[in-house]
C-alpha cells in the first residue's frame, strides 16, 4: 500500500516490466470496485499490474480492495492524503505505473473478457503503435448495448486528423503508451478535478499522430444514479472550471512547443460546444457559461455561426427569465 505518495509497500508481479499497467481512481466505490478488478483479474492475463488509487473514501473500498490484493501480487494500492479528484489519481498512477502500456478504468466500470490478449496481439503486430482505441458497450439496467456512434468499422490504423476524435475522449475503451503520457504530461490538465479527459485524450491522440482502431467489445460502462462523471452537480462543476483547463491547456501547448493559435481555437470551439450540448438544461449555469464560451472564442475570432445566431436568443431569454 502506497501512502502520502511514499512508494514503501509496492507489491511485485511476475514480470518487473508488465506489458498493461491498469490505473483505477476510486472514491467511495466499495459497491463497484470488486466487479472493476475482477474482469481484469478473471482474464487469466499475467502481464499487467493494477494500481488502484483511493481519494480518501469514506466507505469499505480500500478494505475490499485489499482483501483482493491479499490473493493476487499484481494488485497496487495509493491512498491520497486528501480527496484530490480522480484527474490527480490518474496521474499519480501514471507515475507509480511500470507497464509499457496505461489503462484508465473508472471504479464503476469493467473490462469485457479476453480484451487483454487482443491488445496484447496487436501490440505485437504493429511495434510502433502508441494508441489502441476499442469499442464500448453502455449497461444500463443489466441491458448491455453497443455504444454505436463509436464504431469506426473495420480493425486498422486510423490517422488522428481524418477522424471524430472528439468523440472518444472517455476512459477506458484506449490503451496508451506509458512513453507517450509521461514524455506529454499534462500535469495542469489531468489535475482539474471534472472532465479533465476532454482535454486530456483531445492531446493524446494530437500527440499520437495515428491509432489502431480495434473493433471488439473491450469496455462496459455502467450508466446508473451513483455515477459521479454523470451527476448534474459534477457536469455544473465542470462547466465553471472548464476555462481554466483550457487556459492550462494552452500553457502546456507552449511549455511543449506545439502551441498553434488555429489548431487550439478550433480545439476550444469544439469542447465548449461539446459542454453545451452536455449541459442541456437551461439553468443560470448554463447561461454564464454560454456567455462566456462566446466572450472566450471571441478572442480567436473563432465563434462558430451557430453560437452568433442564437447569442441575443440566450441573452433575451436570461433578461426575460430574470436570472
């Protein structure tokens, strides 16, 4: 057990350079992280660690987590000193991880049997991918169905810049090279504490250049109340800090030397359209936010026409409301 970043503890695996190093960030998970761990552990998948990450629950996870651990040596636990969000956990387990390749799994997710070995083949046949994407299947209601509008057809490389990249800026359905996180941390980015994968993946696969789209089943994402990434409250939360992850972003871009004031104002334009279309409810939140995603994007002469034409719509309809 890891704790206060201390790295004391850390048990071994079979081999010191695991090919998949799997990070799960958990908080308050105790109902879920059993089933998370299992469907990496019951894959029968020798070349892997997994490192779970706990942001100080208050619950029995560490415990459950821990009774796994005590029958399999590949298991790793780090409690944060404090809850930090699970964009600090992702990279604190980046940074204990010693596989070739990272796997981010939320704590209430699971990995679909035989994922392993199918990665691990294409690994060996295409040496110099840094980037596997795979299918998802959304569970809800014990209905399991294939999220279709992440379906790019056939297994093959894929090229970043012909592709909807916007769409797969989740967890769990990528397999990333450890190099390619590590030599391109994010620190800024990965820390917000919500969303932070938008801009995360939306760099990763900008860094990448290419990726292998394997089209198989490999992630089961459970759609249900206590999901934290889809509570209102957490999507409200985003919304205010979403500038400042843009404005790290941008940093980071500079700090890398790969900073394109029209590559990242299209970047911008296509997150915070992404955000209002996730907000929906016409709330005050999603007022000042849209006010401010134009005022943003103004900057870069980079509103889009849609956002122009129904500006005054939002402002009428704020003053009218009396927010």
């Amino acid at each position: 057990v890891v704790k206060n970043n201390s790295h004391h503890g850390i048990s071994t695996i079979k081999s010191d350079y695991p090919l998949f190093s799997i990070i799960i960030p958990g908080f308050n998970c105790s109902e879920t992280i059993y089933n998370a761990i299992s469907s990496i552990v019951d894959q029968n998948y020798l070349d892997l660690e997994i490192i779970y990450c706990d942001d100080c629950s208050e619950d029995d996870s560490v415990n459950v987590v821990k009774r796994i651990a005590n029958k399999n040596k590949s298991i790793k636990i780090f409690q944060s000193d404090k809850n930090r969000g699970p964009g600090y956990l992702r990279n604190t387990g980046t940074k204990l991880a010693s596989g070739r390749f990272v796997i981010y799994l939320d704590a209430d997710d699971w990995l679909e049997m035989g994922i392993l070995g199918k990665l691990a083949n294409v690994i060996n046949s295409h040496p110099s991918i840094e980037l596997i994407e795979y299918r998802i299947n959304i569970v809800k209601n014990n209905v399991s169905e294939e999220a279709n509008w992440l379906n790019r057809g056939e297994n093959g490389i894929r090229y970043t810049d012909k592709e909807d990249i916007l769409l797969a800026t989740g967890n769990g359905n990528k397999c990333i090279k450890k190099e390619l996180i590590v030599n391109n941390l994010l620190e800024n980015v990965v820390n917000n504490r919500s969303g932070e994968e938008v801009p995360f993946y939306l760099m990763i696969y900008k860094l990448a250049g290419k990726f292998y789209y394997l089209n198989e089943p490999g992630l089961n994402i459970c759609v249900s109340d206590i999901s934290l990434s889809r509570n209102n409250a957490t999507k409200d939360l985003f919304l205010h800090g979403i500038f400042v992850v843009l404005e790290n972003l941008k940093s980071e871009l500079i700090r890398l030397n790969k900073y394109d004031e029209a590559e990242y104002a299209s970047m911008c334009q296509r997150i915070l359209g992404w955000a209002l279309i996730e907000k929906k409810s016409l709330d005050v939140t999603y007022f000042i936010f849209y006010y401010r995603a134009f005022n943003f994007l103004k900057n870069f002469n980079a509103v889009p026409k849609w956002m122009k034409h129904t500006f005054l719509a939002v402002i009428r309809l704020l003053m009218f409301r009396k927010l």
